[in-house]
C-alpha cells in the first residue's frame, strides 16, 4: 500500500468522532420523541463558536452539540492547494448539504412531529453516512 492511502490515526479518531456525534444525534432525535425536557443554559466558548443556548428540551441540546461536534471534525481534514479538485472535495458540497437539509427536517420534526419529517431524517441519515464514507476512503 502507498503511504498516501493508508490510515493514519488521526484518520482513525476522525471516523470515530463522526460516528460518535451521529449517534449522539439520533439519542437527541429520541429525546425529542420521547418529550424528555431539560431546563437550563449552555455557554459556549470555543474557537469556533461562542454563545448562549436557552432550551426546554434535552434533545435540542443533544443535537445541536452533535451537529457543533460533526462540524467541527469535518472542518479539521487536511486540505491540500496543490492537488485539483477531486471527488472528495466534490463530496463535501453534498455532504454539508445534506447536513443543512437534515437540521432542518429536525427542526420541522421538532416543531410538528409529523412521521414524514422522521422519515426524511432516516432517509438523510442514510445518505449522509453513505456520503461521509465516500468521502473518508478517498
């Protein structure tokens, strides 16, 4: 094997945050379901992201802190100037607008808890996976 395809262990950890943080998404999606409330206030303080969420719903929070966690892994792949735009970086446009298309369906499912929103997760989900996977081997 070439020294460029292999997995490096930095490779390794940002597969695991990113299955982590998806799974940690579905626990907020079941929270959500389940009506599980939680009152209080996060102060975020970070690089990239300072604020203050005010919720009643556990599962929010769960959610947004997995979608700041898959941001923030997926902002961290190494990019390099002197390659051409390959599939990977092809991807990652779909990739981020499947992510934008799935917080909103959460958002919708959230505020309606209509089955056609869950439905719409599950299928994103699926993409979404199948699309970090892609972009992961490559």
């Amino acid at each position: 094997m070439d020294d460029d395809t292999r997995w490096k262990p930095n490779d390794i950890i940002r597969l695991v945050v990113v299955i982590g943080s998806f799974l940690l998404f579905f626990v907020g999606v079941w929270l959500l379901v389940k009506g599980i409330a939680a009152e209080g206030t996060v102060n975020l303080k970070s690089a990239l992201l300072s604020g203050t969420i005010k919720a009643t719903s556990a599962g929010l929070y769960i959610c947004f802190f997995a979608v700041f966690v898959l941001f923030a892994a997926l902002a961290a792949l190494p990019r390099s100037k002197a390659q051409p735009v390959g599939r990977p970086e092809r991807m990652m446009r779909l990739f981020w607008g499947l992510l934008v298309a799935m917080v909103f369906c959460t958002v919708g499912f959230a505020v309606t808890g209509s089955a056609a929103f869950s439905g719409a997760i599950g299928i994103l989900l699926v993409t979404l996976g199948s699309v970090v996977f892609s972009i992961l081997n490559d």
